[in-house]
C-alpha cells in the first residue's frame, strides 16, 4: 500500500517516487558504474532525486555473487521500514526466497518497497523493462 504522506516534511514519499519513476519507458543514455554495471536514465533519475547513489553502489558491489547465480535476470527490492532499517535483497524472480539480503541500518530513501532488475548487466526500473 502506498503511503501517502511523508514522515519528514520536503521528503519525497514512496508513492511520489514511484508515479515519477513510471514515466520512464526504455532509455535514452546508459550510465557506467565505476564497478562496471551499466545503468539507465531512470535509475540515475531515482539516485539523483532522492539521493540514493548508494544504492546503486550496493548492487553493483553485489554482481560478482548475484551473476553467479543469474547473470541474465535478477530482481532487486529495497524495503524501508518506518523505523528507517532497511532490507536490500536479490531473488531470480518473484514470489521466490532471497538469494541475497544486506541489511541497511539506517536510511533517509522513502519508507516502502522499490523493485529495480538487472537484465544482462543493466540496472533498470521495471517501467524501462
């Protein structure tokens, strides 16, 4: 479920985020991670927008191990809590366990869900699926 409001006034909330980011379809530019993942125009527009350049930072220190176990798909889900503790964790697909989990124990990303996929060594929204 979508909240809403958002806990700290001028924050962005989840729900915000995620109409924004539904804009995207395809990309226009592919980015290059120093870690060499490539990523899309809206994944850099969600780092930039709320700051979470970290993130793309986590799923690419990831590869290494995520590829070994699907190099052509893998979804990734960030879940903040209302606490701001939050989980990043890989699975091949959905409704499947966690192949990979990193516990985050702090953030300031929007509290709820945000789904984003690798697909053959680019990070993309799934609206740029």
């Amino acid at each position: 479920m979508c909240k809403k409001d958002t806990d700290v006034v001028g924050e962005i909330g989840i729900c915000e985020l995620k109409a924004e980011l539904s804009g995207f379809t395809g990309t226009t530019q592919y980015f290059r991670h120093w870690l060499g993942l490539n990523y899309t125009d809206g994944v850099k527009h969600l780092a930039d927008r709320v700051g979470a350049h970290w993130l793309i930072d986590a799923i690419a220190s990831w590869q290494p191990e995520a590829s070994r176990i699907d190099r052509h798909f893998q979804l990734w889900e960030l879940s903040v809590d209302q606490d701001r503790r939050a989980v990043l964790s890989f699975r091949r697909d959905s409704g499947l366990p966690a192949d990979i989990q990193q516990k985050i124990e702090y953030t300031d990303f929007p509290v709820g869900c945000i789904s984003l996929y690798v697909e053959n060594g680019v990070l993309l929204l799934p609206s740029e699926h």
